[in-house]
C-alpha cells in the first residue's frame, strides 16, 4: 500500500492509500499539480495582506514555500480560519509557512486532492474507490 502524500501528526483529515504505484506518483509528483485544499486555523487575526504572501512565497532553509490560492474563511478576536490550495507538500509545508510569518497553526486539516473530496466521510473512517472513479477525479473530470 501507498500513502499518497502524508499528513504530520497533529494533522488530520483525507489520506489516499493504494496499491496503484502510478497513480501515488500522479498525485504526488509536484509536476502534475495536483491540488490539495486544506482549511487550516491560525492564532491570531489575520488579515488580507498575508495573502499575497503565501501566494508569494519564502524561502526557509532549501525550500521555497508558496500556495497557490488562499482565502479568508472566518476571523475573530483569537484566531483565524483559511482556505489554502496547494501544489507540492514538503515536510511541515503549511506549518512552515504560517510560522514564519508568525502565525501558530492551531488545526490543518485536509479536505481535498484533486477532485477527491473528504466531504461528511468521520475521521478513522474509510471509503472504497473504484480505479475508473479515482482516475477520473485526478484528472479533474470528476469531483467524488
């Protein structure tokens, strides 16, 4: 079995596992820019401009960390809720990114690859896919 792509320990939510070693490289290799969505809750107010930002980018040791879209889901006086669309996961890649422009990640959790969609599926939950079905989505003719 394959894990396609992987989530560090505090995180949670959608994780493919097959034994279609094509399809893990398809929707792992940053090449194919597959999406993966996350929503991911901050300490903090955050504001509009953090969100060129992470479109924009840094760079943190050797890598280079960026989305490819961000949006404002919720703020309040504590903490902040954002949609992030990202490409390519390196290590810690979201936790990473937030931090260095001093925000504390207080929940990630992935909701999307492709057009694989964790939906209402309950956390240690599972759900079968057919090959025709899980192709289909990566390829973004289909949302499942």
């Amino acid at each position: 079995m394959y894990p396609v792509g992987r989530l560090d320990k505090p995180s949670r939510g959608l994780i493919i596992l097959t034994n279609d070693g094509d399809l893990c490289y398809r929707m792992t290799h940053p090449k194919f820019e597959i999406e993966k969505e996350y929503l991911v809750t901050v300490k903090g107010r955050l504001d509009g401009g953090v969100l060129g930002r992470l479109k924009r980018g840094v760079r943190d040791g050797e890598d280079i960390l960026r989305v490819k879209a961000a949006h404002i889901e919720h703020v309040d006086d504590s903490k902040s809720r954002i949609k992030v669309i990202a490409c390519e996961g390196k290590k810690r890649h979201l936790r990473r990114l937030f931090e260095d422009f001093g925000f504390e990640v207080l929940d990630l959790v992935r909701v999307r690859i492709g057009g694989l969609i964790l939906g209402t599926l309950k956390e240690g939950h599972f759900k079968v896919i057919d090959r025709k079905t899980i192709y289909a989505a990566v390829s973004g003719e289909e949302k499942v």
